[in-house]
C-alpha cells in the first residue's frame, strides 16, 4: 500500500515537472509572432541597429521596436539577465526583409523559446530582421545581440541628460534632438554588450524644481512661524516673572525661580 503511494506520489510529481517544463518552452503563438507592427520608420535608420522606444502609462511599461541589419548573422538568440539566470526575450511582430526587399512574417521563420533564450534563424544571413518587445516604463535594457552601429530614439518629448533622472550606457554616445525627439547614437558596441537606458519626461524637470521651492518655502515658513511662537511664549514668561534658572544647580535641589 505504502509503495503504490509512494509510487503513485512521484508520477503525478513528474506529469507536473513535465507539464511545466512544456509550458515554460512552449514557444511564441504564430499570432503573437504575426502581430501587426510597423518598423518604415526605423528602417530609414543608416544604423546597424536601430531601435524606437515608446512610453508607458501607469499601468503598463513601455514597448520597443528593433531592426537588425545581419551582416552575415545567420541565427540570432534573444535573451536578457534577471536576478539569477538568463530569460528568453519574449518578442512578437517579428518581420524579416530579404536583400531583395521581399518580406516574411514572423511564423515562416524558425523560432524557438528554450529555457534561456529565444532563437531566431533567418533563411539568408545578410538580410534585416525585425521584431518588438517591452520595456520599462522610463527604463530600457537590451543586450547588443549583434556588433555594429546602433541608434536609439526616445519617445517624444523624453531625454536622458539631466544626471539625477537620465543615465545612458555605454558612454560616449552622440545626443541629436530631431522632431521632438532625442536620439543616441554609437558608432560601435561590441556583441553581448548591454545598453542601458533611463530617461524622464521633460516637462517633469520643472514640475520638479517647483515642488522643491515650494517644499522649501514652505518648511521656511513652519520654522519662522514655529520661532515666532518661541520668542512670544519667552516674552509671556518674562512679563509674569517665570524664569527657570537651569544654569546654577550646584546645590543639587531643583532649579530656583528668579
């Protein structure tokens, strides 16, 4: 009886293993790989690497959508570090351009999600892949999957060069503001090289400022009010001849009244 138990015990123990372990390597749905995205614009980048970040709301980060130049990368594999291991990148609206200019969804491509990345094959290694992703609400993090030149535009109206609310990695990027928008650019990032982002709304600088001054004015105004009140309750004392004298205790009795 104990050994059916124990038995039966570890079947439902490996069905579950077993189902997890299918449902984390599932892979992407072919309408989530199909999803309607539009990269016109991000193509017209002279960049290897070209990548769009749009804004988030309250609820909801925010999103990006990237373009790959291959030269010569046949096979890409998409993944992002957490707190202990690497992740596959979960993507969708993925497209790829032959050189030809002719265009594939992403369902007609090879595309599989394993347990640490997500692997992208491409039919000819010097065409332009496509495909977009989440980012954070005011935050974006992608690993360089490939080496090259690479240019990312921020949502409109974001920047990155105040040094309390914008950050950007790696150095020596080039800044350029255009329609409203500021852009990054770098000539080269090497392969496996993370970019790192943090940018701010830039109206929220002077929203900032303001609520500063404002706090500062009105602590300002408790201290003198709370001063005030001091010196009127001194006075009081010394119009009714109460005076604690806490100078001279050398007789170790309480404080005298003067």
């Amino acid at each position: 009886m104990n050994r059916r138990f124990v038995l039966a015990t570890l079947a439902v123990v490996l069905l579950t293993m077993g189902a997890g372990c299918s449902a984390f390597s599932g892979g992407i749905s072919d309408e989530q790989l199909d999803r309607e995205a539009n990269y016109s614009d991000v193509r017209d980048s002279d960049a290897d690497v070209a990548i769009a970040l749009e804004d988030g709301n309250l609820i909801s980060g925010g999103e990006f959508r990237a373009v790959y130049d291959l030269n010569g990368t046949r096979k890409l594999e998409l993944s992002r570090s957490s707190l202990f291991n690497d992740e596959p990148l979960n993507v969708y609206g993925v497209r790829y351009w032959y050189p030809n200019g002719t265009e594939l969804n992403g369902s007609e491509l090879e595309v599989k999600q394993g347990r640490s990345a997500t692997t992208i094959a491409v039919p000819n290694e010097n065409g332009t892949l496509a495909f977009s992703g989440k980012a954070g609400r005011k935050t974006f993090s992608l690993p360089a999957y490939v080496g090259g030149s690479y240019e990312i535009t921020l949502p409109e109206n974001h920047r990155t060069t105040n040094f309390l609310f914008g950050e950007v990695s790696p150095n020596g990027a080039e800044r350029e503001i255009v329609d409203g928008q500021e852009r990054l650019s770098w000539e080269q990032i090497e392969a496996d090289r993370t970019i790192s982002l943090r940018y701010y709304l830039a109206r929220d600088i002077p929203l900032f400022l303001g609520l500063i001054g404002t706090t500062v004015l009105l602590g300002g105004l408790g201290i003198g009010y709370y001063y005030r009140q001091v010196k009127r309750l001194q006075k009081q004392r010394e119009e009714f001849g109460i005076d604690v004298n806490t100078d001279d205790d050398s007789d170790g009795g309480p404080p005298g009244l003067l």
